[in-house]
C-alpha cells in the first residue's frame, strides 16, 4: 500500500471516531436533559387572599394588584332591609409585587375609616424534584391606623393609639391539583384597648383551604381561632366561606362570613355576628391585576 493509500485510511479512521465521539457527546446531552429538575408550585390559591386573611400565594413581579372588598348587612335582617344589601362597608386596596418572594400592600376601610398596610416575603417556595420541600413559608408583618374622630375629647388624645400591628407565619401547601390547606399562626397587637379584660396581644391560629371544583372555579374556607380573647366581649371567631371564580385578568371571591371589617385587626377583634344565630354577611372581593413592568423572560 502507497503512502497516499495509508494516509487516505488514515483520515478515514480519524473520522469514524470523531463521529462515534460526537454521537456519544449527543447521548449524554439527553441523558443530562432527562435529570429530574426542582420545579416550584405555584397557584395553590387564584389570590393572594383566602377571603379575609393572607394566603401563600404571591403577585408576581411588577404586577398591580387592585382590590374592591365589600361586605353587606346580615342576610337575616329580612326583606325590609333588602336581606342585609342595603348596607355596606368597603374596602380599596393596591398590592404591588416587588419581587418573586417578596410584596407589599396599602388600603383603605369605610368601618372606622381605617388605613392598612402589610409586607408578605416567601421564604420558602414549595417545590418538586432534588432538594424540593413540600410547603412553602411565608412571613408578613402589617400595620393599621384609625381615623374616625375620637368619641370621648375630655381625655388626651395620642396618635400611636390609634394604631395597631401584627405579625404572622404561613406554613401551607399544595397537596394535590385539587386541595391546598394551610395554617397561619398570628398575633395582633394593639396600642389601646376597651377594657383591662382585653388583650393588648392577641394570639390566634389560622386555617386556610381552597377545594378546586373546575379549571376557573374553587371553594375556600378561612377560619380563625383566637386563643386568649376576652370571652366576655361578645365577639366570634371570624369564619368564612365562598367561592372563588377566575376570569381572565379578574378574581371575584364570593362568599358569607360572620366578620365586618376587612382587616386583620378589625375580623379577629370585633366580629360580633354569630353564625349559630343566622349573622351572617354575604360579601364579595374583586381583584383585578396589572402588568406595570415589562416581563422577564
């Protein structure tokens, strides 16, 4: 065999193997690309409210959330009193997603012209896959401001009693497509209370979950128990339960509930209606979002 012969083979040869090379590199890449990877769950509720109390849903990044809360008068307040929808208290709210884990919100309440504010950061986004954890974690911390004119002007009047604050811890989780459950122990301070028999901080517990009945539609419930309120008071623990129904960039959330405020000041201390005796409020809350940044791809 001639040189130009055995260089011919030679380069033959050269070829074949870079060719099973590069078929192996190949088979790897699928390989690589079939490892399992952490997905994180999200829309275990379609808002970031059960109905009264935070759920661990987040808004996204540079989206608005602009929120109408209204509640009516009992239902068994009778025709006269067009079944409780001749009165209303309302709430206004815009919440704002800052980042992935992280939002903030203000509003404003008719009951006792009342200012709200909060901040909600996930610290843990519940998962699949390597290194995945089964709930997610979030922590929020709010503040709310009276300003209804203070009845008694014979006593010296401060600003901070007008305020109150609380904190609280959501541990929930998405257990199936269809069930989301949580738990959110909670506790509210308030600078001025009624009575020495109230709490200056309350302690409660509470219990979030939403049953998805179709692709749009899911019911939830939202309950409180309170731990050391004054029993004495003639006030309930805040229960509710709705519906929530999705269309398009909409979230009308309607449900009954025996809380008048909207706030969590207002719905753990001065929920006076109670269910055994028919007090209950139909309400409905409307959220509409917004895309106020351009999307990240």
């Amino acid at each position: 065999m001639n040189i130009r012969a055995k260089l011919f083979s030679f380069l033959i040869f050269l070829s074949v193997c870079f060719s099973s090379f590069a078929q192996d590199q190949d088979l790897l890449k699928l390989v690589d690309n079939e490892k399992p990877k952490k997905e994180y769950v999200d829309y275990a509720f379609k808002s970031s409210r059960v109905i009264m109390g935070h759920s661990m849903e987040m808004i996204r990044p540079g989206v608005m959330d602009f929120r109408i809360l209204h509640r009516f008068g009992n239902v068994n307040q009778g025709g006269y009193q067009f079944f409780g929808l001749d009165q209303a208290t309302m709430r206004m709210g815009f919440d704002f997603g800052i980042t992935k884990n992280l939002m903030v919100g203000i509003g404003r309440g008719t009951n006792k012209k009342e200012f709200d504010g909060f901040l909600k950061y996930r610290i843990i986004h519940q998962s699949k896959g390597p290194g995945s954890l089964p709930f997610s974690l979030l922590a929020v911390a709010g503040s709310t401001m009276q300003t209804l004119k203070w009845a008694d002007t014979s006593r010296k009047n401060f600003l901070t009693s007008r305020l109150a604050f609380y904190g609280q811890l959501i541990v929930g989780s998405k257990i199936t497509e269809g069930f989301t459950l949580q738990f959110a122990p909670t506790i509210l301070h308030r600078n001025l209370v009624s009575t020495e028999k109230d709490p200056s901080d309350l302690y409660a517990v509470g219990i979030g979950a939403r049953i998805r009945l179709s692709r749009r539609v899911s019911f939830n419930i939202d309950y409180f128990y309170r731990i050391n309120q004054n029993l004495d008071d003639g006030t309930h623990n805040p229960l509710s339960v709705g519906f929530d129904i999705e269309t398009g960039g909409h979230v009308f959330q309607l449900h009954f509930t025996n809380a008048i405020g909207m706030n969590e000041r207002a719905f753990l201390t001065e929920s006076t209606n109670n269910w055994q005796k028919g007090d209950i409020q139909f309400g409905f809350n409307l959220s509409r979002t917004f895309q106020l940044t351009k999307k990240k791809h």
